[in-house]
C-alpha cells in the first residue's frame, strides 16, 4: 500500500528541503529566525546557557558569526559583535560598560548621532563631559573618581583632529576607566587601537568595511568577557545584524587591503590638488605634513585614509560648490567606492548646537570629502570644475 500523500500546504513548506552534501567555496548565507533543536535535551542545554550554539539569529547567527570573527581577527581582539548598524554598536558597546551615576569622558569632535547619544545620557543619570581629547592635559582634568569611559574617535569626524590612543589609555587604565575607540575611519587595516591600549573598538561598518553602501551594519571588537556581555545587552536591545547584511559586509571585507590602499593614493593627490587652489582656505588630512598631528598620525597608523575635510573661503559659497559637482556623489555616508561629499554643519553635524560646533571647529565653511576609487584625475577635474563655479 503507498503512503498517503501529503497535503498541499505540507509539501509546500517540507518538500525539497532536505540538507545537502554540497560544500559551497564562498560561505553561504544563513537566512533564518530559528534553529532546530537536536532534541528535547540539547534544546533545554541551549536555552538553559549550559551549551553554546544556535538558537535564534537575533542572539547568534552563523553567517554572521563568520564577519564576526574576521573583525575579531584583523582588529586583534578576542571576540565581536556584530550589529544592525553603527549607532547600534555604539549604543550597545556604551549600555553594557555606563551605568547611573557613571562619568563619561567623551570626544568634543564626534558623529553627530553618537553626540546626541551621550547628550541624552543625562536623562538618564550618567555624567559626561565633552572635552578636546587631542590634548592629553585635558583629558587627565576631566577624569573624576566615578569616570568609567573615555570615548573617542580618531580621526574626528570630521574634523579629522587625531587623539593619542596610548596615551589617553594609559590615562585611563590609571584612574580604573575604559577606552572605548570609534575606528570608522581607519579600519583595522590602517589603525589597531587594540594594541595601543584600547579596551574596545567600534565600527560603522556600512563604511569602509562594506565599502559599497548597499547595506547598514556595526560592530564592537574586545576581549571575550566584555562582547559575552554585551551580547547579552543587545540581545535584549534587538539590534541584531541581519545574516544577508552580515555576508554583504564579509564580502567586502575580503578587498579592505586592496580598497584602503586606492583610497588612500586617492585621498593624498585630491589633498595636495586642494592644498594648492586659491578658493580653498584650509585642507586638513593626516597625509600632508602641515598636519598638526602629522607625526602623531604616522606613529599610530600605517595609512592616512580616505577622509579629508576642508574650509572654502566663504560659507556662502558651500552650497554652489556642492550643487556644481557632477562625479562626486552628494551624500552623507563615508567609505563607499565612490567618492562621497557632504557639509557637517547642515548635515551630519547639525544636530549639534551652533555655539558648540563653532567652538569644536565644525566651521560653515567646513566640507567633508570621503575619497572614492575612481580615478584620481576625473575626482580631481570634477572638484576643479565646481570650485570654478564660485
């Protein structure tokens, strides 16, 4: 006697899905919610924290437990986690360390979103303060017998003011606080913070990680007792990196080297083509030697970036010059393989108050450049062009 046959809606959610013996080259990309119990015991191991393994993807994915260990690997820390997106990471990374009644040291010079972050700790009981962390004096000043975090980037966006990582590790270590690094700029491939000091690093990595602004992603790299905790957090946040994301952003990863160096060339011939035209006032990129922290930046990084500010003459002129480029992409993102530009005092910086942003050196006449991969005549002649127009 045959075996009854399924019904219609049996075969269409079971037939076919019967695992295969196939061993796909590129590492295939997990796109589901749940994960099958082996059985009643191994379920209640799992679930109980007994036993480590797949559950449900918010908490841990394989796919994007692979992006996750290559980060961990190229950042030279022992674990990572992986998030939906930068500010999520950040959020993340900051809610497992800062409790009520913790102090806050934090960069004057920051992503607009991550400053409207820790302004908004207040509310919630934490003290911060934000200081100019490019001066080590300053830093020491603000450290009070409840400061539990240091927080920068480095370079600042967008100013791209450098802080001495060692130092202010040191610094921190000292007093029993935290150093916490925004590496968005950088990339492990040009700037480990891990082995000058810093406890955890944080990633945008919708930026170079990726680097072809098709998806949005974060990531915090440290020792395996701070990400065990922090998973726990986000966990309960929700702010989990979805498994298409996670291989998106490891597929880019695999060309960081090769992308980082052509950002770099690139960044370095439109710095110095800027340096030298009559309408622009002032260009500020690690790479030139009239850097203030040039010799800083060739200490603790191996390459100068993709990522230049600088002021043209009259702020009346910004919009006209933006409005006149054709190649370069007017956008608020970074780390894409084109080339991307923006102003921070309209745009990604405008959250923060007018006085303060003066003060921290987010002029109007400030533009953001994030370098991309064309060629660096056609960036270079479309930059000319549009600087002809004012």
């Amino acid at each position: 006697m045959e075996p009854k046959k399924a019904g219609f809606s049996t075969r269409a959610i079971h037939a076919g899905e019967k695992k295969t013996e196939a061993v796909p080259v590129a590492a295939p990309i997990y796109q589901t919610a749940p994960f099958k119990f082996k059985n009643a015991a191994h379920g209640g191991r799992l679930m109980g924290g007994k036993e480590e393994g797949y559950v449900y993807s918010r908490g841990l994915n394989p796919t994007t437990e692979i992006f996750e260990k290559k980060i961990a690997d190229l950042e030279g820390g022992e674990a990572a986690l992986a998030q939906a997106s930068g500010m999520a990471a950040v959020s993340a990374a900051v809610f497992t360390e800062v409790s009520s009644g913790d102090h806050v040291i934090v960069e004057e010079v920051i992503y607009g979103s991550t400053y409207d972050l820790f302004v908004n700790l207040k509310k919630f009981g934490v003290e911060v303060s934000f200081v100019d962390t490019s001066d080590i004096g300053n830093v020491e000043k603000a450290f009070r017998k409840n400061t539990k975090l240091v927080f920068f980037e480095t370079p600042a966006n967008p100013t791209m003011k450098l802080t001495d990582i060692k130092a202010v590790s040191e610094a921190a270590h000292d007093r029993g606080a935290k150093v916490f690094i925004d590496n968005t700029f950088m990339t492990p491939y040009f700037q480990q913070p891990l082995s000058l000091g810093a406890d955890v690093v944080i990633h945008s990595a919708t930026k170079y990680l990726n680097g072809h602004g098709d998806t949005i992603g974060g990531v915090i790299t440290g020792t395996s007792e701070f990400i065990k905790r922090a998973r726990h957090t986000a966990k309960n946040i929700g702010g989990a990196l979805s498994p298409f994301n996670s291989w998106l952003i490891t597929r880019g990863m695999k060309t960081l080297a090769v992308r980082m160096d052509r950002h770099d060339s690139n960044a370095m011939a439109v710095a110095k083509f800027l340096q030298e035209h009559e309408k622009i006032a002032k260009v500020i990129y690690p790479g030139l030697e009239n850097h203030p922290q040039y010799d800083l930046a060739r200490k603790q990084m191996c390459g100068f970036g993709g990522m230049i500010a600088f002021l043209i003459e009259d702020a009346k002129d910004v919009p006209v010059f933006l409005d006149s480029l054709k190649l370069c992409t007017l956008t608020i993102s970074l780390g894409d393989v084109e080339t991307l530009i923006q102003h921070p005092a309209t745009m990604t910086h405008s959250v923060v108050p007018r006085e303060n942003r003066l003060r921290y050196g987010i002029a109007d006449e400030l533009v953001r450049l994030s370098v991309g991969l064309e060629d660096a005549g056609d960036i270079i002649s479309d930059m000319e062009q549009a600087l002809d127009n004012i």
